[in-house]
C-alpha cells in the first residue's frame, strides 16, 4: 500500500505542478520566477531557484510528521512529492537548461518533446500568454513531432 501512495502522489505531483506554475509562478510570485524567462540575472543562481526552498519545505515537514507518527501515510506522500522533485531537478535543470551538460544530443522522441514544449514556454518573456505549464507531460502535438520522425 505504500509503494502505491508515493507512486500515485509522484503522479499527482504532475497536476499540481502545472497549477502552480500557471497560477502562482505566472501569478502573484512572477517576481521570482521572471529572471528564469528573462534571463536578466547574470550569475548561476537564479530568483527562481528559491521555488526549491519554498517547496521542499512542506516535503520536509510531512516526512518528518510521518516519520514522529510511526511513518504514517505523510511520510510516503512526502517520499513521492521529494521523487518528483528529484525528477524535476534532473530533466528541468539538468537536461533542459543544461546545467550540466547531459543527453545534449539525445534522440529520444520523449525527450526531445519535453525539451521542445518547454521551449515552446520559454518563448513568452512575460507572465501572460504563457503555454506548456506541465513537466513530465505535455501537449500531445510536441510527441506527434518527434514520435512520428521514427516511423
């Protein structure tokens, strides 16, 4: 039954971040998240990256009261929101934004559609008319383009 709750959390983890990127990172914390579409912060670390601290911290908090009540149903809701965060650091900042230089020239048809909407998001410099707020999943034309490449 745990294994089921942090996988099912990891997957809900997909629609909660696209709410918060739409309506709270495009929203009223644009302060924080403008420099990573804008690119007007000339070091490494970016305004953004403290969405790391801001969400890790309720993670944190629920591993650790699930941990104090004999690792309850918090502690595995936290294990699948941390996995999820993990997966988001290592393809968003690893893979997209090369922060590390990676998969560079990956063929992989998911890939390179998760790659190409996230771009697709990037090309609006402001907080509005923004598109492909997802992660993991995104809009079915950008895997139609590389999907179809294989046939």
């Amino acid at each position: 039954m745990n294994f089921l709750i942090v996988v099912a959390t990891f997957f809900v983890m997909e629609g909660i971040t696209w709410l918060t990127h739409k309506y709270i990172m495009h929203g009223f914390l644009w302060a924080l998240h403008k420099d990573h579409h804008d690119h007007s912060n000339d070091g490494h670390m970016e305004k953004n990256d403290y969405f790391f601290v801001i969400f890790a911290v309720p993670t944190i908090i629920l591993m650790y009261y699930g941990t104090v009540q004999n690792f309850n149903h918090w502690f595995y809701i936290a294990i699948g929101i941390a996995l999820y965060g993990m997966a988001y650091f290592f393809v968003h900042d690893i893979f997209i934004h090369q922060r590390i230089k990676f998969l560079r020239d990956t063929q992989n048809p998911y890939l390179l559609a998760i790659r190409r909407a996230h771009k697709q998001h990037h090309k609006h410099i402001g907080k509005e008319k923004g598109e492909c707020f997802g992660f993991l999943w995104v809009p079915v034309k950008y895997f139609k383009m590389y999907f179809s490449k294989n046939k």
